[in-house]
C-alpha cells in the first residue's frame, strides 16, 4: 500500500486539485494551494473510507492536513492502531 499515492488520487478528485495531485511535493501546504475547510473534510471522509480508519478528535485540524506527509503519518497511525 503506497499511502502517499493514494492521497495523491484522493486529492486529485478536489476540485482545487484536478490535474495537478500528482505534482504535488509531499511537503506543500495544501492549505495554500487551494484546500479550505469544505474540501478538507471531503477529504477526511474520503480518507475514512480508503482506509478503513476514523479521524478522532484530536487529529481534526488544519495541522494533520497540512501536507501530504502529515496526512500519510496520521493515516498510518490509524491504521497501526487498528491493527493493534
């Protein structure tokens, strides 16, 4: 599972990304490149749904979804503690 890529495709299907997930760093502010709050919570939902995990609390804010990176840790975080 390349967890990274799947966010690529995730966002590839926001409107502020279209045509452009791919040539995204893994440490760009999405924040500055067009995501607001609406697209930040369709992509929450959607990464609930790729992933099979749920988003507590302290993981809603605009820190975990600053960037790529910081989506790909929190997702594998959820994943491991799933696992567990």
């Amino acid at each position: 599972m390349n967890i990274a890529q799947d966010i690529r495709e995730i966002l590839g299907s926001n409107e502020a990304f279209a045509g452009k997930a791919d040539q995204l760093g893994d440490d760009d502010s999405l924040f500055d490149l067009g995501l607001d709050s609406f697209g930040s919570v369709q992509l929450m939902l959607a990464l609930e749904e790729r992933f099979n995990v749920e988003f507590p609390d302290e993981l809603l804010n605009r820190k975990s979804f600053s960037s790529i990176r910081a989506i790909s840790e929190a997702v594998s975080t959820l994943i491991r503690q799933e696992a567990a």
